[in-house]
C-alpha cells in the first residue's frame, strides 16, 4: 500500500469485512497520477463525517482516487455472480470498484462509500479496471436526479478526473465515481455461494442482510422467509416507482439488484420522451429483455432467482420450501400492480380507489403509445387540465380530441374525490416533475466535458434536477425532449 494516508475525518465500521470472510479480497485502487476534483456533494460529505474544513480538495480528489489508503481504511473488491441477460455467470464481482468501507452517518445509518473506476482488481476479468469522464457523471446525474425524483437510490458523493487518459473508442479522460448506499449486498452476491454449494456461506450472509436492512425479522422462525418477502416488498416498490416516472434501467441483471431496494448502476438507463412500453436504450439489449414495459416481470424473474439462493433455509424439506418461496414470488405481481396503480392514481390526482382506475390510466397509456406524447410533459400538464387549461396537453397530441375524449372519462372520476381542484393540483405537481434527466442534455453536459473540458453543462444540468418538482423561471429548454434531428437514444454498459 502507499506510504502516504490521509484522515478524511471518517470513522470507519467494516463489518462486511469483519463478518463475512470469503466475500471479498482486499484490495487498494491505483494510485491517481494527477487527481482533481470535478464535483463533491458537500451536503452529503458533510452527512458522512467527512472533516471538509480541514480537507483540501487536493486531498479529496486523492482519497477518493482509490490508490491512496485511508486512516482506519479496509478497502475491499466484492465478489458475486448473476444473471446477464437470462444466462447465469458463476463469477462476476467488483471488476473496477472498491468499498472504502462502512460509516455511521449522522442520522445514525449505515452507509458505504464505494468508489467505481479505481482500477483492476482480481475479478477484472481482463479490464483495466478504469472509468471515462462521461459515465462518472452519467452516474452522478442520474443518481441524484433520482434521489431528488424520491426514488431509493445510490448517490453520488464525488466525481473525481486521475489525470491519465484512457482509451475507449478513443483516448478519455480517466474518472473515478464516489458514492454511497445503504449497502452493495445483491441478489447475485447470494448467488455466487448458492451456486457453489456453499449453505452455510448463504446462512451467513442472510444472517447479516437481516441483521442490517430488516433486523424486525430477527429471532422470528420464519426469518429467511421473511427476508424473501421483504426483498420483494422493496424491488416492487422501487420498479413502482421506475415505471411511474418513464425510467428505463437497462440492465436488470441480478448483479445490479441490490437486496436494499436501491436503484445501482447508472450504465445503459434512460428516460422516456415520447411514450413507448417498448423502449430499450442499451446497445446490447437487442431482445428487448430490459424493456420498459418488461422491467415488473424481470423483477419478479430475478426474485426467483434470489428465492432459490434461500431454499435450504427456509425449509428442511426441499418440497416445502418450494411451496413456501413459491408463494412469495407468486405473490409479486399483485404486490407490484397495487404500489404501480397507487402510484399512477396520485399521477393523475386521484385520492380515492376505484375498480375503473386501472382502466382510466391503462387507456391513457395507449393513447400517449399511439401518439408518442412525452411521458414527463403529459402528465405535468394535467394539473392545468385539472384547473381548465387543456392548451398544453392537448398540444401533445397529433389529434387533441382523442385526449379530450379520456379526459370527459377522467372528469367524471374525479367527482368522486371529495378535494378542491386546486389542492388536487398542487399534489399532482410534487409527484409529476417538470425535469427529468433529458437524454439529449445529458448527452451535451458529458460531451462537453469529455471532448473539451467544460464542466459547465453538467452543473447547470445538476442544479436543474435537484429541485424537479418546482417549475423556475429562465429552464425552459430543460423541460422539453429531445429536437427531432436527436435520433433514436443509445446507451452502452459499463464505464
């Protein structure tokens, strides 16, 4: 390791490292020739501990680089397997990150701190472990976006530039990527023990998720089965809540589901513009596997797959504890439909349930389908609907009459709630936002940044969706899709 260590401030707990033996080798990153500090969430760094009056951003560029060690640090590569794309890889793991390690922030959680692009590690498996410039803040955009959007997320703590290029299709900017979640523990971590056998190492490792993400289960008799279903409760909730904002995850492998219910892994993710249940975005995706309207059903696929990890331990009889998991994973889709139709229902201002309401926003969907209206811009407008101004969803529509045949249908609804229009407006725009991560913007802030330098697309575009709900003065541009000479939106894996 470097002679040299810096005190962030930071008091570490490792109880991954401590408690789980086999999970992983140490491992520190390379050391970063010319480390600079592009952006830091101070809000967050200061949650965390960081002693940001004492820190230079000299000195946060390097700790966060990855190759220098820090006081009270047990840097870590994870290893898991998982499901890509339908077919199962025994061996995958932490190919270009490391966990720092663990902190107690100051609301009392758990938190890692997880560098991505910090180097090769042993399960690179030929990388070269490294980041480009543009995914790191494709990553820091887009998990912020979704922390302010409400949705269970990574953050972004840090981005940092190594002073080295790296060559992807050409020669880039090198970057290592700071964030935190609640933990990196997914479903193909269970996965990688499961498959070799190894029970006792899959006990070991549901005894401490439960220990800490669900610890009410502890002590009760059925806690591994409990564990099932709450992991399910949290990825319907979290795909819920996806699909009720036109989010495309891209790459629902079992390696990027984390046990939490946190979206990970900003690689080939996307937003919708004109509505399409068919929108794939990755590159490789050629099947459609990770499609928009498919990501309910690949959450419940990839549950089973979790479910099988647990067999030996929900039940000694192997029969039993099929019938038991199968419960689980069966009941999914029931529990993904009500947090989806709860969730669109406060879309379109509904406070009450009612059997037609399914119907109501299935119909909708197939009229913004037929019409390619903008998902974010559609539903933002019907809060001036609500309130007598049809001017800009009918504006969205090739053939306004189509809309204002639904809404006659939406009127009569919503007499049924008991509630002022304009406190049913007022809901509706805290969860239908105005700006989301345009894909074309996105694209101009890393362009810029990875082509000429320039940072200043990026913090504007950051600035604007961190407050998404709240329609401000001058942004216009950052609430429209994309111009017509966009093209069809392709993103790629991996950074």
């Amino acid at each position: 390791m470097s002679e040299q260590v810096i005190n962030s401030g930071l008091t570490f707990d490792h109880s991954y490292a401590e408690q789980l033996n086999g999970f992983y080798v140490p491992c520190l990153g390379d050391k970063a020739p010319q480390p600079q500090l592009v952006k830091l969430n101070r809000e967050l760094a200061t949650s965390l501990g960081f002693d940001l009056e004492n820190l230079s951003d000299h000195d946060i560029a390097a700790l966060l680089s990855g190759g220098i060690a820090l006081e009270n640090g047990n840097p870590i590569s994870q290893v898991y397997a998982g499901h890509q794309f339908g077919g199962f890889s025994p061996q995958l793991g932490d190919g270009r990150a490391l966990l720092l390690g663990e902190v107690i922030d100051v609301n009392g959680q758990r938190t890692d701190i997880h560098l991505k692009g910090s180097g090769r590690t042993q399960f690179s498996r030929g990388g070269d472990g490294k980041a480009g410039i543009g995914p790191v803040l494709r990553e820091y955009l887009l998990g912020e976006a979704m922390h302010a959007l409400n949705v269970p997320t990574t953050r972004a703590l840090a981005a940092v530039t190594t002073g080295e290029q790296i060559m992807r299709d050409g020669l880039v900017p090198g970057a290592v990527l700071a964030r935190v979640a609640s933990s990196h523990i997914r479903f193909g971590t269970f996965q990688f023990f499961s498959a070799r056998g190894e029970t006792d190492q899959v006990k070991l490792l549901a005894d401490y998720a439960i220990a800490r993400h669900y610890p009410a289960l502890k002590n009760t008799d059925d806690c591994y089965l409990g564990l099932l279903r709450e992991v399910g409760h949290a990825q319907a909730a979290l795909v819920a809540n996806w699909m009720q904002l036109g989010f495309v995850h891209g790459v629902m492998n079992t390696d990027n589901m984390t046990i939490s219910g946190e979206t990970i892994d900003y690689g080939p993710c996307a937003f919708i513009d004109g509505y399409d249940p068919d929108a794939v975005f990755s590159s490789i995706d050629l099947q459609g596997r990770y499609a928009f309207s498919n990501q309910g059903g690949i959450a419940q696929w990839n549950l089973a797959r979790f479910a099988e990890c647990l067999l030996p331990l929900i039940a000694d009889d192997s029969d039993e504890a099929v019938k038991l998991a199968s419960e689980v994973v069966n009941g999914f889709s029931d529990d993904y439909q009500s947090r989806w139709l709860a969730g669109m229902s406060k879309k379109l201002g509904l406070t009450s349930n009612q059997a037609q309401d399914s119907q109501l926003i299935n119909d909708l969907l197939d009229l913004m389908a037929s019409n390619k209206v903008d998902f974010t811009q559609l539903f933002r407008a019907l809060a001036d609907a609500v309130l007598g101004d049809n001017s800009k969803a009918n504006a969205l529509f090739n053939d306004p009459s189509v809309f204002e045949q639904w809404q006659a249908t939406w009127q009569e609804r919503l007499l049924a709630d008991e509630v002022s229009q304009q406190q049913r407006a007022k809901a509706m725009n805290k969860v239908n936002p105005i700006y989301i991560p345009r894909n074309h913007l996105v694209e101009q802030a890393l362009k810029a940044a990875e082509n000429n330098g320039d940072y200043g697309p990026f913090e504007q575009l950051l600035a604007v969706l961190e407050r998404p709900f709240k329609q401000r003065a001058g942004l216009d541009q950052y609430a429209l899709g994309a111009p017509a000479d966009f093209g069809r939106y392709k993103t790629f894996c991996g950074t």
